[in-house]
C-alpha cells in the first residue's frame, strides 16, 4: 500500500517536472495566469443582473480593464522574458493589463467570454505591448481545462507573429500597389474616353456658336441662319449630357444580387475585412449592434463595400489627426431600427477631426477629395449604392466631442411573396 502511494507521488513530481521542463524550454512564450479576481468581478456582475456580458463589455469599457487589472500573472516561461523585454522572469509577473494596448481589449473581453462559455480554449491574432512600450503582433491562445479553471488558473501561450506579419504587410503593400495601378488606369481609359466622345459636339458647339455670332453681326443679321445654328448647339449639348449619362450609368451598373441579410451580420463581417488596418492604426473598434432587426434586401457584397469604405475613410481621418491621438481612435459602428423608412440605420462614428462645414455638401460628389493620394470616388459610389438600395447616405458631425458620423439606411426585406396571402 505505502509503496503505491510512493509510487504515485513519485509519478505526479515526474509529471510536474515534465510540465516545468517544457513550459520553461518552449519557443511560444507561456503564462499561468491567476483569473480568481477576475473571476470575482464577473460573479459579481452576474448577481447585479448582468447576463449578456458582451454588450455589458461594449458599453462599459472600463469593466475590462479592470478584469485585466484582477488578471495576475503567477509564473512565465524564459521566452516571454526575452519577448517582453525583460531582465527577468519577476519583473513580468502581476497584472496582465500593463500588456495590454486599447486596440487589443475586445480580444481579452471575447477570451473571457469564451472561458466562461464553456469553450475548450481561444484563439485570435493580436498585439500586444512589450515593456517598452512597443507593440508586436502576436496570436494569443487560452486554453481552459476545467479543473485549472475551477481553481481560477488559466494557461495562456503567445506566439509572436513579428516576421510573418512583416512578410503578410509587404505582400499586402504590393498588393495595394497594383490595385491602386489597376484603378488608376481604368480611370485613365474612362478619362480617355469621356475626353474623346465630349470633344466633338463640344467643338460643334464652339463651330456654331462663332457660325451664329457671324450671322448677328452682319449688316443685315440673318437671324433664321442664327436660329439654325443656336439649335444645332442645343442639340450638341444634349448629345454631350447624354454621353455623360450613359458613361456614369455603366460605371455604376454592376448587375445586383439582391438576397435577404441580417444587418447585423452583414456589417460585422465587413468589419473583419478591415481588422488589419484597425490594428494597424492601433484603432478600438467598438460594434454595438441592435438586437431584433429586420431583415434586409441588399447585395451583400456591394453593402459590404459601402460600410468598408466608410471604415477605412473613418481609420484614415483618425490616423491623420495627432490630436485624437490622445482621446483614443475609437471607431463604432452601429445598427438601430429606422422607423423613417421602415428599416434599419448604419452609423459609422469616429473620433477624428469631424467634417469642415463648408465641404459637407461636397462630400459625396466624385472626384471630392482632401487626401494627397485620394481618388474622391469612395462616398460618390457609396451613394449611388445605397440610393439604388432604396436608401439615403449621409454625414454629420458628432452633436458632442470630436468627430464624424456617416449613416445610411436600407429598407426592411419585403415579406417572401404568398406569406401574406
Ligand atoms: P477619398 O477617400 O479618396 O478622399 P472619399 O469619397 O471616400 O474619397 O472621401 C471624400 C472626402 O471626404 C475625403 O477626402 C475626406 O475629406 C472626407 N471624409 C470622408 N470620410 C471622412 C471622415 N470619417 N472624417 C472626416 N472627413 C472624411
């Protein structure tokens, strides 16, 4: 009997060995972190009634920093010291929040929801702050085996992502590359062409307006000549108008696939298509996204478009002003109800520099642009989206603080047809 139970103490050290041997030699830096404080905040929020914590989280920022603030580190293997920059392994122990920058909080907030959701782990690319200062990119696991849980002790590995994420920056620089060369000599043909068709009855127009002036100035001004050539020039200017219409209808016309959407899932997803410049701009990107709306009609990828290039626009007004700096980028889209057309409202908000009031009417023309590299043609096209959407697009300053808001709406899905029969 005594020697079993040797046996089985000696069998758990050479277990625990094993663990420490391989937490301290890995090349994915390891922690133990104590979430027992953390654990508390949250048990207290349930008790006040708190049941969906993610929109608790969105509405009240400061509860994750504060469950960071409760999250301690106990222990850290050799690679997070050189990681984090440290001269040793105690100077990484304590709260995990000094870690942790802004822009980064939604992927703690979500790592605790998943923990208290039951999942097995969690897993998401980030960055995160060395001690420094600085930031790398890193993908962050948490892994939640239930007994450690229960004890309050959660084991978190980070791999840092430094080169590759180098390695995917240069691919997507190049990739941007080309894509601006591909739009900018679209646009050259479009110009070309326009220049080309415009050109003659702009011409006829001068020919005939010279052609009339000669007739009216004669001694004896012949004024059906006159007339002739004043029509001839109406009529050229008609054919000018008329070209510019056609050329406008088909650089809008894309063929529309028109289904039903959840909105909310609809501007959640075009918010992942932007993540990397959120991260890159060290933007906090707050969705707060209204339960129970309609569904609505809209093709998916043309919508997707209009919210993206509101976001980018929105990341580019912040990443350009030194002064929201200091306030914080914070980016929220949100959805609501839109009972002026029995739908739904898209507000994109950010804390940039706001809109010069003299250039708002501006704004949503084509070719309008305030940026050195802009094309001006991104709130043009959103425009005409949303319009053939059956939708309104507008901008308007935030009522307090600084900043811009750009809304849209899109009207409810009609009912599949025969329901209402
Ligand atoms: P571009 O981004 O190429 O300039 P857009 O049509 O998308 O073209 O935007 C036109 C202009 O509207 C921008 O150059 C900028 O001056 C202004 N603008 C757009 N979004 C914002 C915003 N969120 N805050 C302030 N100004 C904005």
């Amino acid at each position: 009997m005594q020697s079993e139970g040797t046996d089985a103490v000696e069998q758990l050290r050479a277990s625990e060995y094993r663990y420490r041997n391989m937490f301290a030699a890995m090349t994915v830096s390891f922690w133990e972190l104590d979430f027992s404080g953390a654990g508390r905040i949250i048990y207290g929020l349930r008790k006040q009634g708190v049941s969906d914590l993610r929109r608790h989280f969105v509405e009240h920022p400061g509860v994750v920093r504060d469950l960071m603030k409760a999250s301690i580190v106990l222990d850290v293997n050799d690679k997070s010291v050189s990681q984090f920059g440290a001269a040793g392994r105690e100077v990484l122990l304590g709260p995990v929040d000094r870690y942790w920058p802004v822009a980064s909080e939604n992927v703690f907030a979500e790592s605790v929801i998943a923990a208290l959701g039951g999942k097995p782990y969690f897993e998401q690319v980030t960055r995160l702050r060395r001690l420094d200062g600085s930031e790398f990119d890193v993908l962050f696991t948490a892994s939640f085996p239930r007994d450690s849980v229960e004890r309050g002790i959660l084991l978190i590995g980070l791999v840092d992502l430094t080169d590759t994420k180098r390695a995917q920056d240069e691919l997507a620089r190049v990739q941007a590359d080309l894509a601006h060369a591909a739009r900018v000599s679209t646009l050259g043909e479009l110009t070309a062409s326009i220049a080309h068709e415009v050109n003659q009855p702009l011409a006829a127009i001068v020919t005939n307006g010279e052609a009339s002036l000669r007739w009216l100035n004669r001694a004896q001004p012949d004024l059906d000549e006159a007339r002739a050539a004043i029509n001839r020039m109406i009529a050229d200017g008609q054919r000018a108008s008329g070209i510019i219409a056609r050329i406008r209808a088909m650089s809008t016309k894309t063929a529309p696939d028109p289904a039903h959407h959840d909105p909310n899932t609809l501007v959640s997803d075009a918010s992942l298509l932007v993540q990397r410049e959120i991260e890159t701009h060290d933007v906090k990107l707050i969705l707060d996204l209204a339960a129970g709306l309609p569904p609505v009609t809209a093709d998916l990828v043309q919508v997707q478009q209009v919210v993206m290039n509101l976001l980018v626009n929105a990341i580019q007004a912040m990443a350009a002003c030194e002064a929201c700096q200091e306030v914080g980028r914070r980016l929220t889209v949100r959805t609501r109800p839109d009972a002026e057309i029995a739908g739904v409202r898209v507000e994109v908000e950010d804390a940039g520099p706001g809109i010069e009031p003299d250039k708002a009417d501006q704004l949503f023309n084509a070719f309008f642009t305030t940026k050195a590299t802009g094309m001006g043609m991104g709130l043009s096209i959103c425009k005409s989206i949303i319009e053939a959407h059956g939708g309104r697009i507008w901008a308007r300053n935030k009522p307090t603080g600084r900043g811009a808001v750009f809304g849209f709406t899109l009207p409810e899905a009609a009912a599949p047809s025969g329901s209402s029969a």
